[in-house]
C-alpha cells in the first residue's frame, strides 16, 4: 500500500453501512484503511474480505494497537454500533454506542485527528420536537427505546466537551437502506424483507396503521439508500482533510442524513415489486402491541444543515435507489 495516502479508521467496517463506505473509499482511490470491527461474525465475511485495505483491527483491540502503532492516523470514521432497536438491555446499548464512542472522541482530540460518527434519526423519537438538527434541541429529545437514547447520550456528551477534534461530525442516519445487509436479520431493511417474501410468498406484509387519519402502509419514513450515505461521508471527510475546521465552511456538530422527503412504506413495496418485474400485492397485518407505542408514524430529515455547509449532489429517489439495490444487488445475491 501507499504510505503516502492519508490513513484512514473505519469502525463497523464488516457491518452494512461499514462495508459500503469501505467499498466506496476504495472506489475513489482510498486503500490505506484499517477495518475494526468484529470480524469473528461468519456472515459478515463477505462484506468485507474482498475490499482493499491495510489491517484489521479486532474491535476490543483497537486503542491498544493504536498505543503500539507510530504512523499517524489522518481520519476516524466511526461506524460501528449496536443498531438492534429491539434490544431493550440499556447496557449493552452504553458500552459500544457511549463508551467507546467516548474512548474514540478522546483519541481523536489527543492525537488531532478528525472525527465523523453515525449518530441517528431515532435520537427525535417519536417527532414531537420535530426533525431539525439544531443543537440546542438535543436535551429535549425523546428517544423512543435503549438504541436511540444511547445515541442521543453520545450527541449530548460531544456537545457538552470543552475539547474536541480537530473537526468532528455526527451524522443522524434516516431509514438507511441498500447492499451488505444479508447478516442483519429482523433488523433489515423493509426492502429486503420485501424481496424475500415476494420471493416464498408471492405478497408483502405491511403492518396496519393503528393511528387515527394514517392509512393502513402509509406510514412514512425518510428512506435513503446507503450510496448516498457514504458519499456525503466522504465529500465531509475530503472537505476537512486537508483543511483545519477554521478553513473549511463545514462547521463541526450535529447533521441529518436523510434525503428530506417522507414517503410511504406502501411507496417503498411497490418499488420493489417493480424492481422484480412483479405486480404488487400487499397484505396487512396488525402490529405487535410491545411496540405500538413506540412506533415512529413520520420521519424526515430537515437538510438545510448539510445543504448550507455546500453539499449539492442529488439524492437517489426511493425508486431508483430500491431499482439498483433489488435489481444489481438483491436479485443477483452480490455485494457492494
């Protein structure tokens, strides 16, 4: 590898937005990395193993290796979490998605490298206080479960630090979707639940709406496909490479990652039946009652943060985004 090239962290690397941001820095050029993560996770593999990279770094092992380590690291981007929405254990949440995150910041300020982490859209609960990036609303958020206040506990600690990186970023992910999720599960995209039910059943289950003047599916959600992710990742990170955060317009803090328009579950299945070639047909069903209430009936990012900060590239629509994901990805079992 290019000693020349900046050196470059990513946490989560074996994960699904991990992997992608690994595979799109490779893409422009970026190869000097070191992948941390849990690479122990057999599903995982081919998410990452086929990428270029310097080394991989065992998740519980990496301040050690950046004790013994003398190259300087250029840039931090920090990935990994517990993203389980359904795990209700609020410890195992703090000790990936606070203390370690805590444990990086203060690497970060100590050896004067920049920072960007994924924070999320469930720090705003259930959008009482609306979907605005603004920082002084971050102590009066509500998140709905253990996930989004371990979240929303990290973004209240960097902000309340007297010391900081040189730059840093946390960036509140909407409903992210797109390749490299086959590992995830229950907690895979809607997509990709659709895809396989299509595929055994012939017919997408949607849950019924049980708010009043919300129709059954017309749930909506800010969905953004995970190209999109990891390229504002890397225009943030280009921007301040080079640049002291007093340079660079970028200011450092809080920004939402979502495209900044709302659309419906039942928009979402019908992209992915057309993404198959299919007709659609969606069946509802109730809602389990352990999460009615908290169920989140509208997300969407308000963007002007981002967009303000000089960020002008289009987003995919949902139908081109589910398009390239079933059709390139999930149709042909590959990986990004």
């Amino acid at each position: 590898m290019n000693d020349a090239k900046p050196l470059i962290i990513v946490t989560g690397a074996a994960g699904f937005i991990g992997s992608c941001m690994v595979q799109y820095l490779n893409e422009n050029g970026f190869d000097n990395l070191v992948l941390v993560d849990d690479f122990g996770v057999e599903e995982k593999r081919n998410n990452w193993e086929n990428k270029q990279y310097q080394t991989i770094v065992e998740r519980y092992n990496l301040f050690n290796w950046l004790k013994e380590r003398e190259t300087k690291v250029d840039y931090v981007i920090h990935l990994g979490a517990r993203t389980d929405t359904t795990e209700f254990d609020y410890a195992i949440h703090e000790e990936l998605n606070v203390r370690y995150s805590q444990e990086i910041w203060k690497y970060c300020i100590e050896e004067n490298v920049p920072l960007i982490y994924a924070s999320s859209a469930a720090t705003y609960g259930s959008g009482e206080k609306g979907y605005a990036d603004e920082h002084d609303v971050v102590e009066k958020l509500v998140p709905l479960n253990p996930y989004g206040i371990s979240k929303n506990e990290f973004d209240k600690w960097a902000l309340q630090q007297n010391a900081h990186p040189p730059f840093w970023a946390g960036l509140k992910f909407f409903n992210v979707y797109g390749p490299n999720e086959y590992h995830k599960g229950r907690m895979a995209s809607v997509i990709w639940h659709s895809f396989n039910q299509v595929n055994e059943k012939g017919v997408v289950k949607l849950f019924r709406s049980h708010k009043e003047g919300i129709k059954d599916g017309e749930q909506l959600r800010d969905f953004i496909y995970v190209k999109d992710v990891v390229k504002v990742i890397s225009w943030m990170m280009e921007k301040t490479l080079k640049a002291s955060s007093e340079t660079s317009q970028l200011e450092p803090g809080l920004y939402n990652l979502g495209t900044g328009t709302a659309r419906s579950f039942n928009d979402l299945v019908r992209a992915t039946f057309s993404g198959l070639d299919k007709e659609t047909a969606i069946h509802y069903i109730d809602m389990p009652e352990d999460i009615r209430d908290k169920y989140q009936y509208f997300t969407q990012a308000d963007m002007h943060k981002l967009k303000a900060a000089g960020y002008r590239d289009e987003f995919y629509t949902l139908e081109s985004g589910v398009d390239d994901y079933v059709r390139n990805y999930l149709r042909r079992k590959t990986y990004y």
